[in-house]
C-alpha cells in the first residue's frame, strides 16, 4: 500500500508540472503577434522570432547627410550661382513691424503675420530644428533662392505645417511699418506644389513698397516637403520676382536627395547642363 501510495502521488506531480509547463508555453506564444506564430505538423501553435522585432528604425538624419541632401545649382539650372555666406541674408524690405491695428478682432493673427515676416530669411520658418541642419543659397540677378534641410521634433514639425497652411487666411494681406522702406503691403495667398514628400505647403508672399523712393515689389515663393521628420523648406524670389518652375524643380530634386539619404544612401551629383 505504502508503495502504491507513492506511485500515484509521483504520477498526479508529474501530470501537475506538465499541465503548468503546457500553459507557460500557450501564454508565451499568445503575447507574440499571430505573424510570428506557426503552427507544427502535430497542429499546435509554436513561437518564431517576429521579424519586426529584428527591424531597426530608420537612423535620425546626421549633419553628412543634411549636406548630401541638399540641392546644387545643376539641379535647378538656368544661371543660377551658388553663394558661400547664405546666412547673412536680409532683405531690406522684410524689416518691420506688423500694423496690428488693423487686427482689431484678431491679435493673435497679426503675431502669426509678424512670424512670417520674421522666419523668411533666419532659417526658422518651421521653428528651431531638433537635429541635423544644413543650408544652401543661390543667387540669379536680384533673385535669391534660399534651401534648407533640417531634421525636427515631429509634434513641432506637424504645428508648423498647420499654421503655414492657415496662412493665406489669417494674414491675407496687412501692413508693415518701420524700416527704411515706409508703409508696405503684404499680401500671402496659397502655392501649388508637386506631389512630393508626406506633406507639403506652398505660398507666394508679395510685398510692395519703396526703395530709394522708388515703388519695388518683392515677391517670394514659399515651399515646405515633410519627408517624415525631416523636411526641406525654400524661399525663392526677389525685386525680379519669383520663377516658379525654378521652385517645382528644387522640390522635386530636393526631395528625392532627401529620400536617398534617408534609406542610407548618398545621392549622385546632378550632372551640369554646361557642355
């Protein structure tokens, strides 16, 4: 009896720890997506590395890279002529204040025009980058093509692109006073853009005023491409106004460099028109 006693307490253990061992390994395989399950010739389920798992996510954007990304001369053609000190750019016409007065029932939207006018040539227009940046100038007569690309906090990037695009709304047209250039209206209305990146806004800002008391018109083509958390943004104008097929081509370029970069690739000088 005593030995009997033994046997089946040893059996009721033994079944006990199976049963534990079987439902350790069910709650394993359960908490493992179904693409990574697979199922044995006998019909039950067993676990396989998910390949997700082993996927790293794409690098953030390296300074290397913000430079490879950037656009040359050859990639926008005509005459234009590359600049070494682009960051000193001002236009004299774009220093003033915005005349809230006549945001009577709107002050914030005069604080909105007044960020425009104030971001257009100091590399901010999508707000402060978070990573890598690099800049590019080129320069055509009075015409000037400013491009950047930037790396940037996504929350900051995706706010940035709803207020550009609320733009041609809250700041229509208004005034700036101050300067040397007198009273000038500004007008922004919306820009159309090709297809590029995962999000894109464009406007055209026109500004008219006084140089040396002579009437100018200033005008300026906007262009910001998401490209993820990246984006390129540009601004091309001048007294000789804005070449829009100059803007198309330096987004449509300047995107797909910034993509080739982004899977980790550099991209491949653009050959010159020049013979």
């Amino acid at each position: 009896m005593a030995v009997g006693t033994l046997l089946a307490t040893a059996a009721c253990s033994s079944g006990d720890d199976g049963a534990a061992a079987d439902s350790e390994t069910a709650a394993a395989v359960a908490e493992r997506p179904l693409a990574a399950q697979t199922t044995t010739a006998t019909g039950s389920v067993s676990a396989t590395p998910s390949v997700s798992a082993t996927t790293s996510p794409a690098a953030p954007l390296s300074e290397a890279g913000a430079r490879n990304a950037l656009i040359t001369a050859a990639d926008i053609e005509d005459d234009w002529v590359q600049v070494k000190d682009p960051e000193s750019w001002r236009d004299e016409l774009l220093i003033g204040d915005v005349d809230a007065a006549q945001f009577v029932t709107g002050k914030s939207d005069a604080a909105d025009c007044q960020r425009l006018v104030d971001s257009l040539y100091d590399e901010t227009l999508l707000g402060r980058p978070s990573g890598a940046s690099a800049l590019n100038g080129f320069q055509e007569g009075q015409s000037r093509l400013l491009y950047q690309v930037a790396a940037y906090d996504k929350a900051t990037l995706d706010k940035s692109m709803d207020w550009l695009a609320e733009l041609p709304d809250t700041c229509d047209q208004f005034t700036l006073t101050g300067g040397d250039s007198g009273d000038r209206t500004v007008q922004v209305v919306e820009a159309s853009l090709p297809k590029e990146g995962d999000a894109r806004q464009g406007l055209t800002v026109t500004m008219k005023g006084t140089t040396d008391g002579d009437p100018v018109t200033l005008t300026l083509d906007v262009a910001v491409v998401r490209v993820g958390n990246d984006a390129i943004t540009i601004t091309n104008g001048g007294l000789d106004g804005a070449d829009e097929d100059t803007t198309k081509s330096a987004v449509e370029q300047g995107t797909e460099r910034l993509k080739e970069v982004q899977a980790g690739r550099t991209p491949t000088p653009t050959p010159s028109n020049l013979d």
